[in-house]
C-alpha cells in the first residue's frame, strides 16, 4: 500500500478517522478492495493524521476532553494496519479547521473527484463526514449524481451470538478497555489491543520483592490505557519486528501500597533480565487478572505477585 495521493485513474474510495482499524473498519476496507478488484480500478482509503476531536475540541467548553481524544492506534500503528487490509492507497490528509469547514459535499468536490478522481465512494452504515455532520448518506448519494461519483453504503458487520448486544465501532472498543474487559475489545479489534512507550526508570520496588519491571509513564502514552489493575500480556522489545516475545504481567495502577499517585505502567517480563531502559516496548493485552489494590506490607503483595504470576502463566499457556 502506498501513502500517496498521485492518484491518476479513477478509484474506488472510502473515508475516516480509522481508529482501532478494528472489525467493522476491516469489513468496509474489504468491501472496498473487492469494488475495486471487479471494476479495475485502484482502491483508496483516505483518513486523517489526527483526530478530529483534537482540532474541533476547544470550540465549546462542553466538549470532550483531552483525555478522550487517546488513540487506539496512533498514525504509524494505523497505517500498518491499513497496509495489511488489501487496500491499494492510502491517502493521509491533515486535519485542520480549514478542512473540518467543508461541507460534505464540497469534500466530495474537491478531495475526492477533484483531487484523487474517484468515481465510487463506499460509506461505512453509520459514517457522516463533513461540516458538523449534518447530512446523511442519502444527502451522500445526491450529491454524487451531480459530481459523478456513486455513493455506496457497506453492510454492517456481522456479531457472532457470543458477542451479542455489541456494536462494533471505536467508542465500544474505548469503553470495555476502560472496564478492563480485554476480551470483548480484542474481539471487537479482530486482533489484541496494543499499547507502546518508551522505558524509563521506576521506583525499584518490584526489583526489591524479586519482580523486576520495567516501566512506561503514562503521560508519555498517547493511546488510551486500560482500566487500572493486573493483566496478562504479551511483550516485545524495541521494534518489535519478527522479533522474540515475552510473556508478562503488567500492573496499571498507583502503587497503593507504596502510597502513590502518579499512574504507571509496570511489566514484569517472565525470564528477562536484560537493560532496556530508553528502548521502545510494546504490549499485547491478553486479558485482566485482577484489580489493583492496596496490600498491608511488601511481603504481602509479594505473596500476590507470586500468585498472579502463576495464573498469568496458566492463561498464557492455554491462550487461543
């Protein structure tokens, strides 16, 4: 897949933030390469290097706040997730104010015809681009009969019965990682949720009870974090690119016990004992364990921590 919007035929389109490149994303990206595939035609996927939210947040003060404007995928992760969906072009345009002015249909005009020559537009079900989102896909399809581009509606996707009740979309996925329900959000992604930062020194207190950890700051995470509390993970180090995994547990929380506040994330990573401080680490949640919780002394939690090595151990052994 090429990030280039040299586009010199015509193409089938589509459009949006992307985040999570999760279930639903991949069910219209496919959509739109099989399009592309039965007409010759190249297939495009135009998004944003940011998200909107991050741009149109301080027009109200009853807005969302910074906090939920975290990623699932920042932009480097999106596109290697859209590089993998079978989608030719991805054209990754800048989001500003001057563009978040256009009307649908002036986006349509001079972004989609004008600029990339497409002549189909495939719509996610529930998608709305444009000023406000004011307009709908039928008001979509009449402006494409006046500049040439069919205007497509993709199908929804599919929930199994297992996960009934779910609507898969990026805000779904957000609100079970923020209740620690790893299980349903990595359904919902179609792969594990992934989390990546930079290693930095802690408080040395899980080396003291014979858990060594190594650390990210969670001011220094652009993604959203899970709920606080222990989780079984997966975890590579430096890029991470056909290169070894570990498994590991990893406690998102404040240290109760040590009376803490700053919140951090702290991996204990099974047979490793290498220096990696200043290298990237990247973590694959796997499932949550338990919650975090204050113990009475160090020798306690380390009787915990124990325990909670051997059943992440056990899941990690009978994963999927």
């Amino acid at each position: 897949m090429k990030t280039t919007d040299n586009i010199q035929g015509p193409c089938v389109a589509t459009i949006g933030f992307f985040d999570g490149v999760h279930r639903g994303h991949q069910f219209v990206l496919r959509q739109v390469a099989d399009e592309a595939r039965a007409t010759g035609r190249e297939s495009v996927v135009v998004t944003f290097d940011r998200h909107p939210r991050e741009v149109l947040r301080g027009d109200s003060p009853t807005d969302v706040s910074a906090s939920e404007c975290r990623l699932l995928t920042p932009l480097d992760m999106k596109l290697q997730l859209l590089q993998a969906s079978g989608v030719d072009r991805c054209v990754v345009l800048p989001f500003n104010k001057e563009l978040a002015a256009l009307s649908a249909r002036d986006f349509m005009a001079n972004i989609l015809r004008d600029r990339l020559h497409a002549d189909v537009l495939v719509i996610g079900y529930d998608n709305r681009f444009g000023h406000n989102r004011a307009e709908g896909f039928d008001d979509y399809v009449l402006h494409g009969r006046d500049l040439g581009i069919q205007v497509v509606r993709s199908r929804e996707c599919e929930v199994p019965e297992s996960m009934a009740g779910l609507h898969v979309c990026s805000s779904t996925i957000r609100h079970l990682l923020k209740e620690g329900d790893i299980r349903r959000a990595n359904w919902c992604l179609g792969r594990r949720y992934e989390i990546r930062g930079m290693v930095s020194h802690g408080y040395a207190e899980g080396r003291r009870l014979g858990f060594p950890t190594a650390n990210l700051q969670a001011e220094s995470i652009g993604q959203l974090i899970p709920a606080t509390g222990v989780y079984a993970v997966e975890v590579s180090v430096g890029e991470g690119i056909g290169g070894e995994r570990y498994a590991g547990m990893l406690n998102i929380g404040t240290r109760p016990t040590y009376d803490g506040h700053a919140l951090t994330l702290e991996t204990h990573i099974f047979g490793f004992d290498k220096d990696i401080y200043g290298q990237r680490l990247t973590l694959d949640f796997v499932d949550r364990i338990r919650d975090e919780r204050r113990f009475e002394s160090p020798d306690e939690l380390r009787l915990q921590l124990e325990a909670d090595k051997c059943a992440v151990k056990a899941l990690l052994e009978n994963k999927e």
